[in-house]
C-alpha cells in the first residue's frame, strides 16, 4: 500500500527530473490477451525440470491449490485490476510472447510509457530477487507494484484495486472458495504468485540433447554451447558457477553492469539525485523511481547504495530468449545478433562500473551464427513455431542491419578499463 512518504517521494522525483510518465497520443496499450492454452498452468513432467527446486520454491504459507492458482490466472488476464480497466497483468506479460510483451519498454494506462523492458514470467518462480533491480524477493511482494505504480495499472493502493474487486460477485465467491473470506490485498497478491508459480518452460530440444538424445540440437548449436562455456564467456554471468555448465538456470542471479546506457544518462549525475531524493528502503519509491523516471538507469544501485551496482541490472534467465525480444532492461537491442555484437566489442570499456568480465571476445561470423542456433534451442516445445518464426525475422534483420558490429575493437586487444571518478559532483553516498 502507498504511503503519504511514498507519494510525496514520487512528486519530488516527477518534478526535479522531468523524465516520468511520458503520454503520446499515438501510444496506447495493447488490447488484453485472452487467456488460451500458452497462459494455461504448465506440466511438472516437462524434460528438465527441476523437481527438488520446483517444490522448494513453494512457500510454505502459500502452497498452491488448483482452485488458487485457477483465481490467479483469472486475475492475471483481468483489466478490471488497473485504475481503468484497460490493462492487467497479461499486457506487459503476454503468454504468446512467452510472457513479454514484444515492446522496448512497456505502456500502461493511458498510454504512458514506462522505462523498462518487461521481463518474462516464466520460471521465474526460481529467481532469488524479482524485477530487473532485484528489489523485491519473492513473487507476491512484485505482483502488488505494477497494480499501483502510476505509469502501469495506476490503483491509488491495494485497497482500492481489492475494492474493485470486491464489487464483483464472481470475485467475492472465488475468494470466499479459495481463502474463507471476502477479497483482501494480502490473498489478491497471493493468487496471482501462486498461478505464475506454474508457468515452468523447460522441454527444449536442449533439454532432450542433456537428457541424452544426441540428434536433439544441430552441430551448429553443439558448436554454440561450447563458444557459451568457453571462448564467448556467456557462463560467466549465465551459470551458477563457472567451472560447472549449468543446463538449468542459466543465471547466476547476480547483478552486472554490461555497458548498457551508462555514458548515455550520466548515471553519476544520477546517483547524486537518488541518494537525496530517494529512500533505498522504501521499496515504492524505489519502484516509482525505476519504472517513472531516468533514474532507471541506476538499477541495482536504487537498492543497495553501493558504487559497484551503478547501472548494474540481473542477470536474466535464457530460456525461450528468442521469442522475448527486444534485449536487456531497456529494450535497446533488436535481435541476437546484436546481443551478441555488443558483447563481442566489448561495449562500454570507457564505462568505469563496467563489469570485469565485459571485454572483446574475437567472435567469427560463425561463431556469432552458433550461438544464436544455441539460444534458439532453449525454446520449449511450446513455442516452437513461435521461435522459428521469430529466429527468421532476426535473421533476416541481421543480414542487412547490425548496429552493434565492430570486427575492429572485437578482434582488438583489450583496452585499459576506465578510472572511476572521483570528483565534486560524484558518486554519492558510498562511492566516495
């Protein structure tokens, strides 16, 4: 629920940095999916599943239950959530677009833009943190934000989004059936945590290939999985550890600063606004200030304080990748191709919290093409058409567009990293 300290928090950062919520009147939010067979709750039986995991992740003061999890999904894809009836929770996390919603950043009511890409459901029941800042734990704690941040489904607080629904009889039965008692915020979040519990995407042909069907994968993703764990360094952020291959996860649920939009927002500049404007333990703030204002750009920093997490943002997961385009917590990157170009220059060595790991990578073409075919195998069964679809829409892009591409500085030698700067204006807080 929103404070008045939350409240005024967010007016102060609207005013000061005249970056929140943009409105373009030719932007508005896509109509609200319906709830077909990809939002359906997803089989336990699935190849490569992990069982222990998938059980651990159930908290114990919410186990699931099939007339639970059947009010979370009727939740989910239900507009009557937001402040206008035109948005829920399906909009920014679409399950056709493997629980994205295709766009750079997401709209909300209203047509207002937000500042960030959203991010997948799926499987996101094993995330250590939620959101791309990590700024909440668990799953209910991150269903009750989008319902009150302003620029997403605009409810002044959970009260008022319970009262809505309260209103509606079929609701008040629902709850009534599921919990014992009328709707409350509490068991509103509940639901909707406990369906995007179910949605598992695993049985890829890359988990049938580690399942032991050696014909699962072409040789050209084979010869990508191994650029993955050796020459590419993708395990350095996208494994548990970097001495053994993950066939699971693929995140190491950590933060990292990748040189994404670091010089371009002066993310210095920024940090000195958000420690005065900005209460690192007041998760609305924070989320009013990551998803409304350029602020954004500070990621992890927002939570933390810390010098090291300027601009750094989770590492995502990276099965159905394909499908969840566009790329990286702003949406900046078009297709795979040019994920992987960025990544082979080395981009952003000018950037001083660049993450250590971030340098030229001498990646071919072919090399390049293999680990895409990698990436496109960790498609699950039921995006496949999908995913082969979208795989030859960014190739086709690829072919005459690539932006990112700089053979010269990927096969070049790496150069010296950035100093940090120490000077009157910044960093704040700790980073001095």
């Amino acid at each position: 629920m929103r404070t008045t300290r939350a409240s005024i928090s967010s007016a102060i950062l609207l005013l000061v940095l005249g970056a929140a919520t943009l409105i373009s009147a030719n932007e508005k939010a896509p109509p609200i999916p319906e709830a077909d067979r990809l939002g359906l709750p997803r089989s336990l039986k699935q190849v490569g599943v992990p069982q222990a995991a998938t059980r651990a992740a159930i908290p114990v003061d919410n186990p699931q239950t099939p007339e639970k999890i059947e009010l979370g999904k009727k939740l989910f894809f239900d507009g009557r959530l937001s402040a206008d009836g035109t948005v829920a929770c399906s909009t920014c996390h679409d399950p056709a677009r493997a629980f994205t919603d295709g766009r750079p950043v997401s709209i909300g009511i209203g047509g207002r833009v937000g500042q960030r890409n959203a991010p997948t459901i799926l499987n996101a029941l094993y995330n250590k943190t939620q959101f791309w800042d990590g700024r909440v734990k668990t799953l209910e704690e991150q269903a009750a934000f989008p319902i009150v941040n302003p620029v997403e489904m605009g409810q002044s607080d959970l009260d008022a989004a319970v009262a809505k629904i309260a209103g509606i009889e079929e609701y008040n039965r629902d709850f009534r059936g599921v919990f014992g008692h009328p709707p409350t915020a509490a068991d509103l979040v509940r639901a909707l945590a406990s369906y995007e519990r179910t949605q598992l995407a695993f049985d890829s042909p890359f988990d049938h290939f580690v399942a032991g069907d050696k014909s699962a994968i072409d040789e050209s993703a084979k010869r990508g999985w191994q650029l993955f764990n050796t020459r590419a360094r993708c395990n350095k952020c996208h494994a548990l550890t970097e001495q053994k291959h993950d066939v699971t996860y693929f995140t190491d649920n950590d933060f990292h600063n990748i040189g994404v939009g670091t010089i371009r927002h002066n993310v210095v500049a920024l940090a000195a606004k958000a420690e005065q404007l900005v209460n690192s333990k007041d998760a609305t703030a924070i989320d009013n200030a990551a998803i409304q204002t350029e602020m954004s750009a500070l990621g992890r920093f927002l939570v933390t304080r810390k010098e090291a997490d300027i601009a750094s943002f989770k590492t995502p997961e990276l099965r159905n990748v394909v499908i969840t385009a566009p790329y990286f917590h702003d949406g900046s990157q078009e297709t795979l191709w040019d994920v992987l170009d960025h990544y082979n220059k080395g981009d952003g060595l000018h950037n001083p919290f660049l993450d250590e790991d971030i340098q030229p990578l001498a990646l071919s073409e072919r090399d390049i093409d293999d680990l895409v075919a990698f990436l496109a195998s960790l498609t699950s069964a039921d995006y496949k058409e999908q995913g082969l679809k979208e795989l030859a829409r960014q190739r086709e892009i690829s072919r005459t567009k690539r932006p990112q591409r700089d053979t010269a500085r990927a096969f070049g030698p790496k150069p010296q990293p950035a100093k940090l700067p120490h000077d009157s204006s910044g960093p704040p807080g700790e980073a001095k």
